[in-house]
C-alpha cells in the first residue's frame, strides 16, 4: 500500500511541475506582447521585468544623426560584451516605444542591423543582457518627417 501511495504522490508531483513549466513560456509570452504594447520606456522595463541598466561603451549604436524619413531609420547595433542573451531596442519618443526584442544563442555574434520607425525625432536606446546583467547605450535621431501615424 505505502508503494502505491509514494507511487501517486511522486505522479501528481510530476503531473504538477510538468503544468508548471509548461506554463512559463505562456506567461513569459503574455510579458512580451504587453511590452510591444506599453506606452513608456518604464512601462516596458516593468512589461519584462527588467532593473535599471548600466551605461556602457561597449555597446555601439550606428546610424544617421539625422534621418530625413522616420518610417526607414537604419541602425547598426554591436554589442562588445561576452556572452550577451538578448538586445532590445527603443525608440522613446515613439507612442510604443519597444522596437525589437531579440534573443541570441550562445554561439550568435551580437550584432545587428535593421530599419526602424520613428515618430518624432528622439533618443534610440540599446539594452543588452549579457552575462545575467543589463547594460544599456543611447543615441539621439533628429527626424525631418515622423514615420508613425499620430494617434
């Protein structure tokens, strides 16, 4: 009788950590779309549950100190940092200011290159995580005319 009881103690212990860690990715999901959605650069550090990042050099933010179309800002992003997890880019004069979430293998270089939006001329801020902590870099963009629809 005890090998059957420790036998259903020990199944409902799996079935339970299985729910558990099945459940934060979902939870971890939810996070990210409420990030993309928030409305301040504080409001998406709360979104993902990040601390205040540190000011660093090492991270290089390349791009035009003037961008005459805000809908196609280029950026190049490199990150001199070992073992970085992930790059987040922010334009903070946006109306939601989270532009990129992207996380990296342990194998990745961390560098990037897109185009991004930009209302309103504004400071584009760089964090990266690396080595279990937040680092962070900023640039300012002047933009001639607003790539995002008012509203």
């Amino acid at each position: 009788m005890d090998d059957r009881r420790n036998f259903l103690r020990l199944a409902a212990a799996a079935s339970i950590a299985r729910l558990l860690a099945d459940a934060q990715p979902a939870l971890a999901g939810e996070r990210e779309v409420h990030a993309f959605s928030a409305a301040s650069p504080e409001s998406v550090y709360a979104a993902l549950g990040l601390s205040a990042p540190l000011a660093s050099t090492a991270i290089v933010i390349q791009g035009p100190d003037v961008a005459e179309n805000g809908a196609q800002v280029p950026l190049e992003v490199t990150v001199n940092l070992p073992r970085v997890q992930r790059i987040l880019l922010i334009g903070e004069g946006n109306r939601f200011p989270l532009l990129a979430d992207i996380r990296l293998g342990e194998r990745s270089k961390p560098w990037l290159e897109a185009k991004v939006k930009l209302a309103e001329s504004s400071r584009v801020r760089v964090i990266a995580e690396a080595d279990g902590r937040l680092y962070t870099a900023t640039r300012d963009v002047r933009v001639i005319v607003g790539g995002c629809l008012p509203g």
